[in-house]
C-alpha cells in the first residue's frame, strides 16, 4: 500500500508544530545516556545502505558503549507507513526514521514525533532544528545537472539548467519520473520559470526512469547524455568505479533536506535521542560520505562534495521546508511528466 500526502494532513501536520513538548529540566548527555543504557538499543529506519550506519554504529559505541544499533534499510514512504500502522496498534517497534521533508507532515499530524531541545542538551545548532524541535537536518541530496563524459562535455552547460532546453538533447536527456528538482528551482527563479524550464525538456522527448539511482545507473550505461534527478554523490561513487560521468559546475543546484525524528512511543526514547542528535553530528556525516558521498552542503560539517560546489561557486537551493507548498509543487511536476506521451 503506498502513501499519499493529503492537504489537509500537512495543513494539520504544520498547525501541530506549536505545540512543542516540555523539556526535562534536568536532562543532560550523560544522564540520557545512563538511561539509555538500561534500554540497551536502538532501532533505525534509514533509506541509505546499513553499511555507512553499521560503520557510523562502531563509532557510536566507542562514545556510549552499552547500546547496539539495529539499522534497517526502507524507503521513507514505507518506513512511514509502518510508523503510522504501528502507532494505531498501541506498539512501535522503531525509535529513529530519517525523511526528506516532503514526508514529515505525515507524522506530525498524527502527533508521532518527539520534540526535545536538542539544541540546549546536545548543543545542536538551532538553525538545524526544523518543526519546532521535531526534526534534526542530518544530510542533503543534492541534484544537479549530470552527464555522461562520452556522449557530452561541461561546456555545453555552461547556460546553466536552461542549456537543457537545446533541441540538440532531443531524445538523449534522462528525467526522473518525480520532477524533484522543479519545486526547488522555483526558491530561485519563481514558479513561472522554473515549470517552463520543465515544458522546454518535455519538448525535447526525454526518457522517463524512476529512482535516482536507476538514473545514474543508465546515464553511466550511456542511455543517454544528460540526467535530471540523480545525485552528485551517486555521481561520483559512479567515478570511482570508473563510469564516465560527472556533475555540471553551474547553479542554481537543488538539495533535498533529511532529518532525524525521533518516534513518539519509541521503545527506547533515551538511546533514540542518543542515536538522533549522532546522526546528525561529524563522525556519522564522514561515514555516510565515505559509503555514498552524501553529506552536508553548507555548516561547519561541510562535506568534500558541498566544497567542491562551493569552490565552483555553484549556489546552493534547499528545499522548502514548507511541506504543503513542497507537495503541491510536486504534484504539478509529476503530473507534467506523467502526462508525457
């Protein structure tokens, strides 16, 4: 069963956020982690491979020995799906999902995620505290323009997103099915420009995929010369294996944004703080870029691939974090190339 986002479930998922809880006045890292330790895991919901959160698991332990983490591989949509199923039946076997932000209406309108000051305790940095305190901005997926490096060169980019529209590309530009990028576009450009950048590409016959990385797996397989909505991370694990593709230096390049949430009703509330506030800090960021080569685009825990857009003075646009704008976006994107015949 798939999960489809209502307006009115974001419209109760941002009115929720208000209504933050109380902190426990005495709380501190050292005594969650006693507590946590009485709990003895942690149970994790992530869309990455559990090999960088396994990795990230060891160093955990070193800090705050005593607590094992069982890391489990889900698509945001399921992993949410499960969540709400198993709130209705009184028990939660999950303690920490992580989400772009585009899902996390979906459990806050049901009251299903913890908000605690993460930034008095664990000394995270405000500005990465979203919905009053419910979500913690870990890592961002950025998108930019892709390309395979036989079939295509950087120059031909250097009009930025709107070299796309070049019928020269007829036939030959791989877009994933979702339409991400377009909502994004519209934070820089305006709604206008960015849905008829959209148009432009549909003109020019591109080949529909579904997924990120089914994308970069036929972009680097040479299905075509160009991609729109796979990662620059994907990108350069891709190089390394020694495909020939590479990411265009030229802005304005979307970020999605994932957080941590912690689930209310956790079975281990304290080790899930614990884990949360981690998976957002240095040492899980260096593990997940390690295995994906995603990280963070800005901030002091910079990841080498956000420098290297930085040195290329590519901006940067996040995602809104306003989810009913986001979803209302993305549903006019999907129903442009969904309506592609």
């Amino acid at each position: 069963m798939s999960i489809t986002i209502s307006r009115r479930d974001l419209s109760l998922g941002l009115a929720a956020l208000a209504a933050a809880g109380p902190a426990r006045a005495e709380d501190t890292i050292q005594s969650i982690y006693e507590a946590a330790k009485k709990e003895g895991k942690v149970t994790f919901f992530s869309s990455n491979d559990v090999k960088p959160n396994q990795e990230s698991a060891k160093r955990f332990a070193l800090k705050f020995p005593g607590i094992a983490v069982e890391s489990f591989k889900i698509e945001p949509g399921p992993a949410i799906e499960r969540i709400i199923g198993e709130a209705a039946s009184g028990r939660q076997s999950v303690d920490v999902v992580d989400s772009p932000i585009s899902y996390t209406p979906l459990l806050m309108n049901r009251d299903l995620v913890v908000a605690y000051p993460f930034d008095r305790v664990f000394g995270i940095p405000a500005d990465d505290l979203l919905f009053g305190n419910r979500a913690i901005h870990s890592y961002n997926l950025d998108v930019p323009i892709c390309y395979n490096t036989t079939l295509a060169k950087a120059a031909d980019f250097a009009g930025g997103w709107e070299s796309l529209a070049d019928p020269k590309w007829s036939g030959k530009i791989l877009l994933e099915a979702r339409g991400i990028i377009f909502p994004m576009l519209t934070l820089a450009w305006g709604e206008e420009r960015a849905f008829a950048l959209l148009r432009k590409l549909l003109d020019n016959k591109p080949i529909i995929i579904k997924g990120g990385t089914p994308t970069i797996e036929a972009l680097a397989g040479g299905q075509g010369a160009v991609a729109v909505g796979t990662y620059g991370g994907r990108v350069l694990q891709y190089q390394a294996e020694g495909a020939p593709v590479d990411w265009a230096r030229v802005g304005p390049i979307p970020a999605m944004i994932y957080s941590q949430m912690v689930v209310k009703g956790a079975p281990h509330p304290n080790a899930a703080l614990l884990w949360a506030a981690w998976t957002s800090g240095r040492e899980h960021l260096d593990e997940l870029y390690k295995h994906h080569h995603f990280g963070r685009l800005r901030g002091p825990n910079i990841s080498p691939l956000g420098e290297m857009m930085r040195e290329a003075k590519a901006d940067i646009v996040f995602e809104t974090t306003d989810a009913v704008e986001m979803q209302r976006l993305l549903a006019k994107a999907g129903a442009m190339i969904g309506g592609l015949k």
